[in-house]
C-alpha cells in the first residue's frame, strides 16, 4: 500500500503521520507537495495536521485552493481513500469534500489534551478494525474543533451513519462534559457519503506508539491498510 | 479605490468571542448593550483601472469564494474612492 | 563619510557614556562616528548584546566537558549525545517586550530562541518556559504586606487585573507561536511574587536535534562569498528593542509600544524548513539570525568569528516600509529574517530552496578580507567600523559591587510559633492551592505538547519533560528551575539550590544530567547591590555545576528589571539536560497502583531545632499561611545531592520504582499529593518527627529528597543503592486508594480525599483568574 501525505506550508504534523504509516504500520509512504497535481498513484492520501498557511483567514481557508487539492478531489470523487487528520480536517470541509465547518473552540482556547471518542460506526474503511461503540482514547490539539453544520445537514448525517467519531466520557457516554470544543452533537469526526473520506480532529498519529503512551489511535492505520488489502 | 470586506458569523451561529466581549463589557458596567458580534475586515486596495462595476464583481467574488466560508459566515462590503 | 556633529544629548540618548563616546572615536581612528555608526555602536555596546557588566563574572562558570561541543558564545550551546546525534539548547529573556505587549513579547520571545536553534542546523524538538508574575490571587493589604516582598506596598486590585491579564497575554503568545511553528511545549514552572508585579519574568528555552556532523556555526568566512538576507522583509519594528532591554522601566516604557515587534510563526516555519534544506546542500558557509540589533548585530558577530569583513549594500535589503534611513534598516529588529553566507557559484542552490518556500532572499553583501563592516547606500559608505570594535572591543566593566542584606529578619520573628499540634489538612489543601504550587494545567493546556510524535512525558506527567529520539533508544529530558526567594535570601545558595533543583527533576525522570543553560534575571547592574546579588549567584552557580557535573553551554543575561527603581528578586533560571540511556524506562511522579511501599530518599538529615527555626521562613508555608518571610534557604550539601541524582538514575534504570518525584515547595506533604494526582492512588504514611515541629516535618523543604514509589520486595535493593550514595532510604508508608493519610509519630496530622485534595490543586489557577478583582474596572 502507498500512502501520500500532502505538505502545505505550515503542515506541522506530515512528519508524524509519514513516520507513523512508514515505521508502525510498515506501509510505503510518499510525501506530496501542495503545488503539484501528481498523487504519484498513492493509494490512499492523507491530509495532516498543522497550520497550513498560518491558518491565516480561516483554517484551511487558503490550503483549499493549492494544485493538490485539485487532484485530491478528483481523486476522492473517484472512491479514494482520504483521511484528514486535524487541520486536514479543516481543509476537507473548506474543500467541501466533506460537510459543515469547524469553529473556534467554545472555549476560545487551544486545547492539547488527550479525549474519548466513541465509535459510533465501524463500517468504514477507517474504523472496520474497531468495534461499533468502542471507545478510543486519542489526543487533541486545536483551537478550532468545534465542528458546526445546520440541521438538515445533521438530520443527513445521521440518516446516511456518517457521523464516525463523537466525544464520550471513558465509558462511552455523550455527555457535555465529554465535549472539548463545542462541537456539534460532540462530533469528532465525520465521513463522506461514499465512505471514503474521512475527517477527525483527534489526532490517530499522536496515539500509535506504546512509548508514547497510547495505542489506541492506531486501529485507525490498522483499519485503512486492512480494507485496502480487500479493495 | 479601496474596498472594504466585512465577514462575520451568521446570526444563527454562535459566536462565542462577541458573547464573551459582551459579558466583558457589562462586567466593566458599560451600558445600553444588547449584544456584541466579532467579525472580520479587509481592506483591498484596487487597480486604478478598473471600472466600478468590474470592481463590484470583483470584490463580490473574492469575499464570496475567499474571504467567506458560506456554512458560517455572511460578507458585505462598500467602496471608497 | 560626512561628518555629522553629534550632540552630547544625542549620545546619551543613545545610552552611551561620554567616556564611551571616547572610545568610539579611538577604534574609529580619532574620527567622530556618523548618525548610523552611533547606532551601530549603541545597540552593539548595550548590556544587551555586550554583556559589558557580566562578562567579567560569567567567565567563571564551568562550560566544558567531554560531552560539550559548542559553549557559550555561538547561537546556542551544543552537546554530545551519544549515536552520531548533538542537541542544541539554550534558554533566552524576553522580560521588557513582554511586559509592554505581552502576548506578542511572548511569542517573538519564542520565535527567537527557535531560531537561535535552527540556525545551527538543528530541528528544534522542544521548548519549554519559565515565567514570573505578580500576585494574581486577590488578597487583603495587610496579607501582603508583610516584611521583605518588594513591590508588596504597591500592589492594589488593579495590578493583580494586570497580573491576570500579562499571564493570559503570555501564555496565548507563546501557545500561539510554539502551536503553529510545530514544536512541543513540555511545560517548564510560573512562580509568583509581589516583586515581578511590574516586571514579569518570560524565560523561553528551547531544544534542537542535530547529526554530530551536520553543525552549522554563525561565520563568515572566504572572499566574495555572497552574502544573503532571508525571510521577512526589514520594517521600522523594534528599533532600539535591545536598548530597550538594557534600560530600566519608567511610566514612559509603556507607551513604547510601538517599538514592539509583531510576530509570524506561520514565516518561521517555512524559514524553519528552508533553512535546513539550504543547509543540506553544502553551499551554506556560516548563517545567523537577525534577533536584537538586527541586521548590525548578525554582520558583525558573523565577520567578528569569522575574522573577515562584511559589505551590505542596503539597497538590495528587503524593505517593508519606504524612506527607511540607513540606521533604521540597520537598526531594525523586524522577525523572522536570517543571514547566511553561502558559496561564491553556488548561490541559486541556495537560492532555489528559498523560492521553494516562498520566501524572499537577496543577496545584500559579500565577504571582504578587511575584517570591516561596511555599509553602503546608494554606493556610498555610510558606515565602515572594524567588527573587533563592535565585538571583543566593547566595553567590559568590572562594575562595584557590595554585599547587601535583605531587609528580613535572620531569625523567627517571635510572634511566630510553630509548635501547633492539630490537624494540617487544612493547610495542606491552601498550600495545594496557593499559585506557586496549584497545578498549571490551565497554562500547558494551551500549549501543544505531543506535535513530532516524541513526547514521552509531557507537562504533569513527570517532574522533567523527556523526549524520545527517533531511531535511537535514547530520550533526552529537561527542567527549568529558579527560586528568586531563595537567590533574595541567599544569591549563593539560592543559585546552588536552582542547579540542583533542576538537575534533581531531570534525574528523577531516570536521566542523567550532563550539561545546562541560564537565564540570568537581575535589577539595575550599575547599583553594587545588584552586583554583588549576581557576583554571588555566579558563584554558586559555579559551584553546583562543578559538583554537579553539569557544564553551562550558553544562555543569557537580563539587567534593569526594575521598575520605578523597584528590582525584581535576583533570579537565575537553570535549564537542566539530561540523557536516559533507555527512554523506555523514563520515571513517571505518579503512584502505579495501592499497595506499593513509599520510600523516602533523602541526602543530608535534618538539622537542630535553630537552624530549622531560620530555613522554615524561606518556605512556601511561611509565605503562604503564615505570611511572613525570614531567614535563609535550606542548607544543600552538593556531595549527597550528587548522590542522590546518580542514586535516582540507578534506581530507575534499574526498574526498581513506580514512580519518583522530588520533594521542593512545600515539603514532603506536598510531594505525596502531586504523586497521588496522576492516577488518585493515594498514600499512607507514617512520619517521625524527631523532636522537631509538625509543621516542618511536613512542609519544611530540605534540600536533596525524593519520594519514591515501590514493589516492597525491591525496597532491600533501593536501601542497597542508597547506601553506596551514603543515602538513607526510609519505609515511610504504602500506596492505598483514594486517600491521603499522613500520620506523624503514629498520629493523624492529615487526613482527605485525593480527589478533594486534586480539586483544590486542579482548579486553584483556573478560580484565580476567573474572579475579577472588584476595583479592576475603575
């Protein structure tokens, strides 16, 4: 399996996620620079996290608009994987490859912490290593988590089981408390109506590694090279 | 002639830094305050050259397409010879 | 050149003295110097850049070892750390910008110790920082005006509302800076005191990775060699930023705002990445960033080591603003800008990877053989001075000093007593509460602290932040630590107490501490008070790092923090590195699990009943619940607390604990409450008392202790380890769940949840800026 991850200026976390798809999970990776249209024929792309372009006007408000998203579009219109980690989250819904936007925080704060979220659909080709309701611990780290999107969009997302990830307390419980951000029916991340793309504000990368601390960001990695083996 | 882009939060969505400046505010005992938004300006300085109507369209454009995420937000904009 | 009548006034605006104007003309060659020179001349010969009053002293601390690549005097320090990797450290003042504008103070504060890093070729891995403020609890006049606290008559409802607002601006601008470069924060310590009300303290330390053969040094060096100008274009920002930094506060210093400079981490990032990729390849010479003085101090240090000169032409600079003066441009402290020299025909190599980025670089210059730099405008020379002049020739005073006493009593102040008997669980939960020791998760956890996938302990896990480095089996770790109370009491011991203390915390994460950096925070040097307050620390300093084995590889001095004549407590902040042979066994604070044996491990015992009256005023309790400050820090014998670190490494390497904290404020209650919070296991001790008072034994804070957490079947072979270190290693208790009990000689003295006792911990920050104080909106 190829992996491509996208650098933008400002990417911060490509180095992590290269790291975490070459050294853990033993798969090839490339890396993709923003203003070349070539994937490289990547099997599965991923946007990183950081602050491309500053973050200057809105997150992921200027990274929408490079030569490679173009060819990430295309190619997410094409049933490619595409997993957004974070800003990449952001950059995804700028691009409109996914639904909704992602707000400041309510708090107002840039929050690094490590979270709860609740599998709240395993049939994808991010989650199919986890178990519908398993509760994962993964980190955070963003000033604009607070994912937002109107009511119909909602009513949508949870017709179609496209809310993936949602905040939960340890044991599983939405609560408001479990919520770090403000977010949305506590969405923590959301997939496209084919399934192939996926956006999450936890970071999978930060939580790989036993060194680390937490391994049970991995089964996100597990789950991606599992499902492009039976593609 | 220069254009000036107002962006801010649609009134349906939350904005959580205007409400904390109006709690701020109130605390402070300023008066008369019904509420506070926080919003986004831009100054764009344009070509001599072009003609008001270009201008319009132009500048409709970039705080449509850039300036503006349409989920959130809501733009408006005026002009200054 | 033209000769330019300069006015006497115009000299001393210029912060220099007329016997300095003397010498000026001398190294000028009997000519007077232009308007330009004289700015070059007063931005290079600032306390700033010069060290003109602390060099004499700081060449007497320990800066070698075998471990120890570059020392002091490059961008940063550079150590050995074992399989083909060094790593770059240093820690950096930002104190003046930050007090003026906060959150952008802060944040360049971060970005130029970043640079610092990268610019020696290595890819910075962490930052961590140390800060002081004033008070930001409200309390009563009469709590804190109690003897020996400057600035405590001063302080009113609206300067802990300023306090309050200088912690949120800091603490966002370094967030805001560190999050979007890309680099950890692994957290560091933020103390309070009345006398940091109008000067706070913004210490930024920062830590980079480089192969051992891929150094790069700030020289210039070979003829005609291009010299070229990277990064963000040159504004009128921060002009006389290092002046500035070398003067002491006035009412007036708050409207130089616009002297401030504006920060742009996203522009770091990319000069971040471009730099080295240039580095990578080979056309790169010698490379410095433009941090205070700019322009003028990268040309002239570069040439200055390199032994060479430097041409600029000031045209070719990228310039923000227009009808910029040649002193501007060469004064300008404007972010984010680079200066390299790189290969003659091997420019566009260079110059391609910046394009790559979207960065501008020109080349501005060349390398001359004349060891002059030169500056041209419009072809014509503005200003020629020799780069010794600016450099090895600037002053160097041997400034008066003269011992000073604190205005404390020496001795207990008979209206105290400390026989009370009853329950401490009381006083435990304010001393858990009090800002010094509160947990600061409010402040980490706006700092991103596990961005590059490193992060083996972050801020709260341990007493050290520790990275792991990829590819080896090696981690590294670090603390920050300075006690200004102590350094008040006792310059000498109190800079002793802060070398081991920092060196402490790094070997209780299991690593050994091999090497340190200062930040060297002081009032007004021209006062021999104040002199002789750094004389002393230097001196202690000294001490420790001898006996501690822990060489000073750079770091930095902060003069003037005085505001209205009022100066801070004399406080040098140490950075402590240490290495873990295996980053797999880094120690963690926390308890595991109950039924674990506690094991007190403790250098030197404690002393009689007078001496321990006289260090008891030094403590957080005696600021804190008895609101009075007397005699002197704890005693510290620097051969146990040698031993105790090697002891503690060996101990941890060995897999022997669960868990290793250091006892410091607040005494050894304290410590077992911050191991009981990680995981709220919580602990049963039985203390004894040894004649001495209750309320020493439990919140006295003798120097050289750790409390460690343990199978009890591994207790006979910690006791082992302890007595090759001529240690003792007391049973004192074991882990139990949820609750914290500590009896002394067999009796309850405290008694409460962990979860009550982490509530009070937790919140206490997060309480204290939430409440406004009532007179803050007048």
């Amino acid at each position: 399996m190829k992996f491509g991850v996208i650098i933008f200026p400002g990417s911060n976390c490509d180095h992590d996620a290269y790291w975490t798809i070459q050294q853990v999970a033993r798969q090839s990776a490339t890396f993709l620079w923003h203003e070349s249209q070539d994937l490289e024929n990547c099997d599965a792309i991923i946007v990183p996290g950081g602050f491309a372009y500053g973050d200057y006007l809105r997150t992921g408000a200027i990274a929408k608009f490079s030569p490679v998203m173009e060819s990430v579009k295309k190619f997410a219109e094409g049933g490619g994987l595409v997993l957004g980690i974070c800003n990449g989250f952001q950059i995804l819904c700028e691009s409109a490859l996914l639904p909704g936007a992602l707000m400041r925080n309510v708090g107002l704060k840039y929050v690094c912490k490590p979270v709860h979220v609740r599998v709240e659909n395993d049939d994808t080709p991010f989650t199919q290593a986890c178990r519908q309701g398993e509760v994962l611990s993964i980190p955070i780290g963003h000033m604009e988590g607070n994912y937002f999107c109107d009511d119909s969009t909602l009513a949508q997302l949870r017709r179609e089981q496209r809310i993936v990830f949602r905040y939960a307390t340890p044991a599983g419980e939405i609560t408001p408390e479990a919520n770090p951000n403000g977010s949305l029916d506590n969405i923590a991340g959301i997939s496209s109506a084919g399934r192939n793309v996926l956006g999450m504000m936890p970071h999978p990368e930060r939580a790989s590694e036993a060194e680390l601390g937490c391994v049970e960001g991995f089964k996100i990695f597990q789950s991606l090279v599992g499902s492009m083996a039976t593609r | 002639m220069k254009a000036y882009v107002y962006v801010s939060l649609k009134k349906s969505v939350l904005d959580p830094q205007g409400k904390t400046i109006y709690g701020a505010l109130n605390k402070m005992g300023f008066k008369g305050l019904e509420a506070v938004r926080q919003g986004k300006f831009f100054e764009i300085t344009l070509d001599r050259d072009l003609t008001k109507p270009e201008a319009q369209a132009e500048v409709e454009r970039i705080a449509r397409e850039v300036l503006t995420n349409p989920v959130i937000e809501e733009y408006r904009f005026s002009f200054e010879d | 050149m033209p000769a330019y009548a300069i006015a006497p006034e115009l000299i001393q605006e210029h912060g220099l003295t007329p016997d300095e104007y003397e010498k000026i003309k001398r190294l000028l060659g009997g000519r007077g110097p232009t308007l330009t020179e004289l700015g070059i001349f007063s931005v290079m010969w600032s306390e700033h850049c010069s060290y003109k009053s602390s060099r004499v002293h700081l060449q007497r601390l320990p800066t070698r070892s075998r471990r120890v690549v570059q020392g002091p005097g490059e961008n940063a320090g550079i150590i050995d750390i074992g399989d083909g990797w060094a790593c770059a450290f240093k820690i950096e003042s930002h104190n003046h910008p930050s007090f003026v504008e906060p959150f952008q103070g802060a944040a360049t504060g971060v970005g130029g110790i970043l640079r610092d890093i990268f610019t020696m070729g290595a890819r910075p891995v962490a930052i961590m920082d140390s800060l002081r403020f004033g008070p930001i609890q409200g309390k009563s006049p009469t709590e804190l005006g109690s003897a020996g606290q400057p600035g405590a008559a001063v302080l009113t409802q609206a300067e802990v509302h300023k306090n309050h607002s200088l912690l949120e601006g800091v603490v966002s601008g370094i967030a805001s800076y560190g999050n979007c470069f890309g680099v950890p924060n692994l957290g560091g310590e933020t103390k309070f005191e009345p006398c940091y009300s109008n000067n706070p303290l913004v210490n930024a330390f920062a830590l980079g990775l480089v192969r051992r053969d891929q150094i790069f040094y700030a020289k210039a060096a070979g003829e005609a060699n291009p010299v070229i100008y990277v990064g963000s274009k040159t504004g009128r920002d921060g002009i006389h930023g290092a002046t500035m930094a070398s003067e002491e506060f006035s009412e007036a210093s708050e409207g130089k705002r616009p002297n401030v400079q504006v920060g742009d981490p996203f522009l770091e990032k990319l000069l971040l990445e471009a730099c080295l990729e240039a580095m990578q390849t080979g056309a790169v010479v010698g490379i410095q960033d433009m941090g205070a003085a700019g322009l003028t101090c990268s040309s002239c240090e570069m040439g200055a080591r390199g032994h060479v000169g430097i041409e600029i032409e000031l045209d070719r600079v990228p310039q923000r603003e227009t009808a910029m003066t040649p002193y501007e441009i060469m004064l300008s402290e404007s972010q984010e800008r680079m200066l390299l020299v790189a290969q003659k025909g091997r420019e566009q190599e260079v110059l391609r990877v910046f394009q790559k980025w979207g960065l501008d670089a020109v080349e501005v210059g060349r390398v001359t053989l004349d060891g002059k730099m030169r500056v041209l405008e419009h072809g014509k020379v503005v200003a020629e001075i020799p780069n010794q002049a600016l450099t090895d020739d600037a002053p160097v005073y041997k400034r008066p000093v003269q011992r000073w006493e604190p205005p404390v009593p020496r001795e207990m102040p008979e209206n105290i007593g400390l026989a009370g008997a009853g329950d401490l669980t009381a006083d435990l939960k304010r001393l858990l509460g009090s800002a010094n020791i509160c947990g600061k998760r409010w402040i980490w956890q706006q700092y991103d602290s596990m961005v590059q996938t490193n992060t083996v302990e972050g801020p709260g896990a341990g007493d050290a932040g520790v990275i792991r480095i990829k590819g080896s089996q090696r981690g590294l770790a670090m603390a920050l630590d300075g006690n200004g109370r102590w350094c008040y009491l006792d310059p000498r011991l109190g800079a002793m107490h802060a070398v081991a203390e920092a060196a402490r915390k790094v070997a209780c994460s299991g690593a050994t501490p091999v090497a340190a950096t200062n930040c060297l925070n002081f009032g007004n040097p021209e006062k021999p008070n104040i002199m002789w307050q750094f004389s002393q620390v230097i001196d202690g300093m000294t001490k420790a790092c001898e006996e501690l084995e822990v060489p000073i590889t750079g770091g930095n001095v902060s003069f003037y923090n005085e505001t209205l004549g009022e100066g801070i407590y004399p406080t040098p902040v140490l950075g402590v590195v240490g290495i873990l042979e295996n980053v797999r066994k880094a120690g963690q604070m926390g308890f595991r699990e109950p039924g674990r044996a506690i094991v007190l491990l403790r250098g030197g015992e404690p002393a009689d009943i007078t001496d321990v009256e006289s260090e008891f005023g030094s403590s957080e309790y005696a600021k804190e619940i008895l609101g009075s400050v007397w005699g002197y820090p704890p005693e510290l014998e620097l051969e146990k607390e040698a031993g105790l670190q090697k002891a503690l490494v060996e101990i941890i390497a060995g897999g022997l604990v669960d868990s290793a904290h250091h006892c410091s404020e607040g005494g050894i209650a304290v410590a077992l409450a911050e191991s009981a919070f990680p995981t709220e296991v919580g602990a049963k001790v039985n203390l004894l008392s040894r004649g001495l008072p209750t309320v020493f034994v439990l919140f006295g804070e003798d120097a050289s202790r750790a409390v460690l957490s343990c199978d009890l079947s591994n207790l006979l072979r910690i006791q082992q380890v302890a007595v090759k270190y001529c240690l003792s290693a007391e049973h004192i208790g074991e882990t139990v769940p949820e609750k914290m009990e500590i009896q002394l000689d067999g009796r309850v003295v405290v008694s409460a949840g962990v979860g009550e006792l982490l509530d009070v911990y937790e919140g206490a920050l997060e309480r204290a800026l939430r409440t406004e104080p009532v007179a803050a909106a007048n």
